[in-house]
C-alpha cells in the first residue's frame, strides 16, 4: 500500500472548485426561476380555479426552493473556504516546521 501524502495544493483547488460551484449553483437557480411568478404563468387575473390555487401555492414554493438553494449555496461556500483555510494553514505549519529542521541541522 502506497504512502498517503497531504498535499495542500490540492486542497486549494478543491476549495476553489466548491467556492466557484456556490457561485454556479446561485447564478444557475436565479435564472431558473427568474421568471417563474404569478405574473409570468399568467394567473393573476384569477380568471379559472387553477388560476387562483397557482396564484396561492406558486410564491410559497418558489420561496421554499429559493431559499433551499441559498443554503445550499452558502454551505457549499463554507466548505469551499474551510478546504483553503486549511491549505493556507497546512502551508504555513509546513514552512514552520523546514524552519525548525534547518535550525537544527545548522546548530
């Protein structure tokens, strides 16, 4: 079995990509539902029975969708920055310690 080795650059990355994929997910939803109201499925007159429950059922879901996918968004965000945070620490720790066996091998 091979060595496991923690490389923080790829924690980098992978930070990123969550970072960059909160960002798609938010951008991606906002234009899905952009144009999804009471106004644009044309029930806002009332006019029929469905008219009127669309016009009801349609602004609470799409909230509850919206506001899902914000969580969503914002979560994937944290992770995005926990995985950098933890690359920049991993880095630094990392510079620490060749300092230290420098130190060392000098005294």
């Amino acid at each position: 079995m091979g060595d496991v080795e923690f490389n923080a650059e790829s924690w980098q990355r992978s930070g990123q990509a969550y970072v960059q994929e909160s960002s798609d997910l938010k951008t991606a939803v906002d234009a899905a539902v952009a144009g999804l109201s009471v106004e644009a499925l044309g029930c806002n007159e009332g006019g029929h029975l469905v008219d009127m429950a669309l016009a009801i059922v349609v602004p609470p879901v799409r909230d509850a969708f919206l506001e899902a996918c914000q969580n969503l968004s914002q979560n994937l965000q944290t992770v995005g920055e926990s995985l950098q945070e933890t690359a920049a620490e991993y880095q630094q720790t990392e510079a620490v310690n060749t300092q230290a066996a420098f130190d060392l091998e000098v005294d």
